[in-house]
C-alpha cells in the first residue's frame, strides 16, 4: 500500500546551480550576480575558484545523486512520488523544470529547498525564483507548496553528528580529545540576519542552536566532551558593510593563539560539497591550519546520507498531511521547534525592494 502524498503528485527539488566546464563559469556567476553592478573583475577573481577545479562545481553532480538517493528511499517506503530538479542560476533551470512537470500532468507538487536555514538569500530568493518560473510558464505551471526549513529536524541532525565523529575519528589519539568543533556557514550582510517569521529564529539564531544540537550528539556517540564555535565563510560584498562574523581563517589562527590542539571543520550551512566548501574550506581554510601547525580535520556534509534522505522523506508525508488538513507529528530538536509551513509576509524581505515570491504569505 501506497503511503499518502495526496494532495500532491511530485516533489520538485529546487537548487543553486554550478557550472560543469570552463565554458560555463562567467556566464554562471553573471547569472548570480545579475543586477547587482558586481564589477567584471571581480567576477574573474571568483571564477579563478571554479576554474582551478576544472571549472567544474560539484553541486549538480551531488544534486542528481541527491535525485536518485530520494528515489530509491521513496521506492523503498511505498511513495509513489516522481522527482524532478531545476536551479536557481544553471541549468536545469526552474523554467524548464516546471515545463517538464507540466508536460508529466503534474498539478500540485512540493518543494525542497537545497537550503536547510531561513534567510533572504537561503529561502525568499529562491521563492522569488519560482514566482518568475512560474510566470514563464504561465497557467500550466502546477501549484507549489515549500517543505518547511528543516535545519533542527532530526535526520539533519543525526547526519551532521556522524559525520562530526568520523572526521574527529581521522584526527591523532593525542590531540582528539581537545579538538574544538569548528561549525561554518555562508556569512551573510548583519541586516539579512533576522528574519520577521513568528517561529524558528534568525539565520544566526539557527545555526547556533544547530550547533549545539551536533555537539550534543558528539558527546552522546563518543563520551567526550567538545568546545565549538560558530564561524563564517564566503564573505564579499564592499569592505565597508558589515557581515556575519568571524571569518574561519580567523578563528584558526585564534585557536593556535589559544593553544587549541586540534579542529573539526563542520560544514552544517551546506547540504552537499559545492565551491564554498571545496575551495573556501578543503582549500583555504586547510591551507591555513596546514600553515599554522593546527591539525584539523573537514566533516563531511550531510549529502545522500541515509538519515538525512529518511529525514527529507518525513518532510514530504508531514506537509501533505497538512495540506489535507491534518495534525502531523513535527518533529524538531532544540529550542526553536519546527518551522512554518507557509512563510509569513515581511519574512527575509528582499534587500533591493519587495519582489513576488511562491510559498508564503505576501
């Protein structure tokens, strides 16, 4: 017997998009930065990132196993539910994703996010995406409806405390015990912190509290006890505005400084292994232990791991249990509880000015 998706017919999986060759890396970054007046320059110093891995970002290769993983879970678990994809800034772009499903006789579908957190550019802007998708496609396009943030969900969870002990577990027997928990997110602009959403806390709010939860988990799994801290990556915008910090460069030199005899970088702002992590981190942020004579060690992300899909398979029944009117069971860990359904209106408002966007209030 099947398990009940209704009202729904598909699940859309909605993400950021990297490019797959040389070719594609100044086109990709002008799609990202479109309107914003980011000099040419700059764009070239980003794109030296893509090209000294080929040009290529991991993130469509891990979305497409990311595809294949929920698949088979839901094949697994008697969900009769297809799986499509499209990206914010490459191809497969949302137009086209949304013309597939219409030509499948989708009407209705979910959305999953490749973004755990709430925050203008990690929720409303892909909203603001699909509502321009949307208006591409016209009156075929099927109705959509977000899957909640899922940050403090225990599949989430349960994937970044494994991960967190596997990479403590590479680190020397010596310096394993004193190792800090190092968790690092995208820096973001200080007024994108707060969001105006009746439930679930800022985007630093979340991140904090998720990092408590892991380093909770940690000590459960292996007995000891960890200091963590909460760092940023990926910071650019003008010098002179300020963003969330400290850097992760930063906050390695400070734990020498401190005698800290050992790092576990944690990655829990990302689902899977994209430019921020790749270069930002196994590149620089490594580079800089390496340098300093910290050893340190990178946790994976969460990816396809089996708790994390199970997780994302919990979602998916939750919220078609409430679009039928239903009370499901809201599983959340820690202090903000589960997230909301339907995003309120003013919530993580566009920093350029008000635009339209799918799944919320306004």
């Amino acid at each position: 017997m099947s398990a009940d998706t209704t009202p729904y017919d598909a699940l859309l999986l909605v993400s950021f998009g990297g490019p797959e060759g040389p070719d594609d890396v100044l086109p990709f970054l002008e799609n990202v930065t479109r309107g914003r007046n980011i000099p040419r320059d700059r764009l070239l110093a980003v794109g030296e990132h893509y090209f000294g891995f080929g040009g290529v970002s991991p993130i469509n290769a891990q979305n497409r196993a990311l595809v294949v993983a929920l698949q088979a879970d839901f094949a697994a678990n008697s969900l009769d539910l297809p799986v499509f994809w499209g990206n914010r800034n490459w191809a497969p772009f949302l137009p086209g994703a949304l013309t597939e499903m219409a030509d499948a006789g989708v009407r209705r579908a979910l959305v999953l996010l490749t973004s755990a957190y709430s925050s203008y550019s990690g929720c409303r802007q892909y909203r603001e995406n699909l509502a321009a998708a949307v208006d591409v496609v016209g009156e075929r396009a099927p109705q959509l409806d977000r899957i909640r943030h899922y940050f403090n969900h225990p599949g989430f969870i349960e994937a970044n405390v494994a991960s967190t002990v596997a990479a403590l577990e590479t680190l020397p027997a010596e310096s394993r015990p004193g190792a800090q928990l190092v968790f690092v997110t995208h820096s973001v602009p200080t007024p994108m912190n707060a969001t105006s959403g009746p439930r679930g806390g800022g985007y630093e709010e979340q991140h904090h509290d998720v990092a408590r939860l892991v380093t909770a988990g940690v000590a459960a799994a292996t007995g000891e006890d960890h200091e963590m801290a909460l760092v940023y990556c990926s910071r650019s915008g003008p010098p002179d505005q300020p963003w969330l910090e400290p850097d992760v460069n930063d906050h390695l030199a400070a734990l020498v400084d401190a005698s800290t005899p050992a790092a576990v970088l944690v990655p829990i702002g990302f689902v899977s292994d994209h430019m921020e992590v790749r270069y930002d981190l196994d590149t620089e942020a490594l580079a800089t232990a390496a340098r300093l004579g910290l050893r340190c060690a990178r946790a994976a992300t969460v990816g396809t791991d089996s708790r994390f899909v199970a997780g994302l398979r919990e979602l998916v029944l939750e919220r078609a249990a409430a679009a039928r009117g239903e009370e499901p069971v809201r599983r959340a860990l820690g202090a903000l509880g589960a997230s909301h359904d339907v995003c309120p209106a003013g919530c993580c408002p566009n920093p350029r000015g008000p635009q339209r966007a799918l799944c919320g209030a306004d």
